[in-house]
C-alpha cells in the first residue's frame, strides 16, 4: 500500500507521529470512520453507502516509515463485526509494554536551522536529556555524536557548545541531513534517545494551506517567506516527489474509496493512517467512542484537548467551550457523529 519500511519500534514510532497519538490494541473492537478517513486523502474520494460508523475488529498494526518523507505511518488491517461481540478490555497501545523506554525532545525548525549552509541550534533541555554529556574543561566542549533515523541510517554530527553567549550547536553533518531530507522552516526534527543510549531522529513535516485531507495550521510570521516558496515550487515543477506536496493528504481518494466499500460489504479492508496535528484518529477505539457517545453533548460544556509540549516530556491540555453541537455534512452524512462539536 505504501512505499515503506516496516518493522519500526512503536516507541520510536510513537515518539516521532506524537505523544498524544492512541493506537487501539491489535484483536481489540475498534470504529471506522469514513469520513475522518477521507479526510487524509490528498483529493476529495467519493463514497456512497457506507455508514458513518463501522464498527472492526483491529486484526493488526504495522507501524511505518515512508521512504521519501521520513514521515511515520500506521496500517490498519480492520474486519468489519457485529457491534454486539464482546472484546477484552483495553482500547491502546500501553508504551510500558514496548521494550524500549526512550526520552524525546521536538523542536520546531527556524528558517537558520533549515539554512543548508548553516547548523542546528539545540535548545539546552534537549542537549541534556537526549545528547551525551559534553566536556565542559575542554575548549571548547565538543563530540560527534552518531545518530539513527527511521530507516536504520547513521548520521554523525559535530555537537559543540559556543558562542555569546554559549550554546548548543549541531554543526559538521547538520547541512548534508538537512539536504538529504530536504528539510525546511516550519519542519519539526525529532530527537529520541533509548534507554542504551542510542540516539535516534525523527522528522514531522509542516503543512501549509489546506486540502481535502488537512487542516490548515497558523505559522509564526518567520515561515511565511517559505511558505511563498514552497506554493511557488509545487505550482511549477512537474517533477516534485508527491510525498513532498505538503499541503496535500498522504493516501489517494481511491484507496479511501477501496477500504469504504470493503467497510460497507463487510469485507476485510486495510487503511493507512498518517499521524498529522489537527488530522484527528479515525479507527478509534470502542471504549473512547462509546463512552463519548453516552454524553448528552451541549452548548455550552467544557471541553479539553491534548497538546503536546515541545520538549515530548509530557501533555498539555487546551480547555474551552463548545459552541453548538451539530452535524458537520448534513447532506453526504446525514446521521454521522464525526465533528458534530464546533
């Protein structure tokens, strides 16, 4: 379904799609929900049939790194159920069971981190927690540091402390990754370090704009310079790798339209799910979505979301109100309970 490498680390995985990421057990009941899923399509599919609500069983997980991107991504392998079987308890992946304990600090890229020409500044806490402590009676502090990416490549960067004031800097090697990856501001890199010490790196890519499958996000006023760049790129090259079309979804309409009308025919269906901040989960676990589903939604209530903070340490929580409950398609999903809290 993807071009792809297999057989990633869930905690690396997980540390690299985001914290707050829920993948439901394998064998457990999950919900499929086509119309969340149609919204990661990099065009608008057309689905006719299919209910808003697929209840599966979730027969495996295979977590994923995409060659071009680096992007990690799931696939979902899902067999439609009557919604009255019963399953064991316990709707997520608990990372305790994964075998490895890792530390992971993101950070943002600013237009001089993605400079070809230049290095990555470190922010100290990810020096600290992530890096190998550095000698600070030598001058100046300074070590190579060898560093594994989602494919199993090895990087090594040149990491010293310098300047005034002094800082954490990524120097030789930051250039040749940030051209090999084909990084830019507004891109997140992900550092992860195990509990043997190895030290890994991830990469979350930015979007701009919106598409069927997207959601737009709001940029500090630093990236808007490259976002005039990226649109001016993509609008006249003809030969831009498609996973690189950031503002576009990251599975086709026709594999959306493939695993709906598998869904409706109550055949076995595979979907690949890219883990994408504002893209919400759309093969949710039972536990979650039945017990949301229990709440008399109002205006008026409060509500809370998850956010991620930037160092991967722990979950932030945005509060606020919601303003009407209502359905998000009254014509294409007459009767479906996706986004019906504004």
């Amino acid at each position: 379904m993807e071009d792809a490498t297999d057989g990633v680390n869930y905690e690396i995985w997980r540390a690299c799609g985001g914290l707050t990421v829920r993948i439901p057990l394998v064998k457990s009941k999950v919900y499929y929900f086509p119309q969340g899923h149609a919204e990661h399509a990099s065009s608008p599919p057309s689905i006719t049939g299919c209910p808003p609500v697929v209840p599966c069983r979730l027969d495996s997980v295979c977590f994923c790194a995409n060659r071009e991107t680096d992007e990690v991504f799931a696939i979902f392998s899902m067999t439609p159920i009557s919604s009255s079987l019963g399953f064991s308890s316990g709707s997520e992946v608990d990372a305790a069971d994964c075998g490895l304990a890792v530390v992971s600090y993101s950070k943002v890229l600013t237009q001089s981190d993605a400079n070809n020409g230049g290095g990555f500044s470190v922010p100290r806490a990810c020096a600290d927690s992530i890096f190998p402590p550095l000698n600070f009676d030598a001058d100046p502090p300074v070590q190579t540091i060898n560093v594994r990416d989602v494919h199993g490549t090895t990087w090594a960067f040149r990491h010293i402390y310098r300047g005034t004031p002094r800082r954490h800097l990524l120097t030789t090697g930051w250039s040749k990754f940030v051209n090999s990856k084909k990084l830019v501001a507004g891109d997140s890199i992900v550092f992860i370090r195990a509990a043997s010490g190895a030290i890994f790196v991830g990469v979350r890519r930015t979007t701009w704009g919106s598409s069927c499958g997207e959601v737009t996000l709001k940029w500090n006023a630093q990236f808007k310079d490259c976002q005039r760049m990226l649109e001016e790129a993509e609008s006249s090259s003809s030969t831009l790798p498609q996973g690189f079309w950031r503002r576009k979804g990251r599975v086709t309409a026709t594999a959306v339209e493939e695993a709906a009308a598998r869904a409706t025919d109550n055949r076995s269906f595979e979907v690949v799910y890219y883990p994408k901040a504002g893209a919400p989960e759309f093969c949710v676990g039972a536990e979650l979505v039945e017990e949301a589903m229990k709440l008399s939604w109002a205006a008026g209530m409060k509500v809370r979301i998850p956010l991620e903070t930037e160092d991967s340490s722990k979950t932030s929580w945005c509060t606020g109100t919601i303003a009407a409950v209502s359905v998000a398609d009254p014509v294409a999903w007459p009767n479906s309970p996706w986004k019906i809290l504004q």
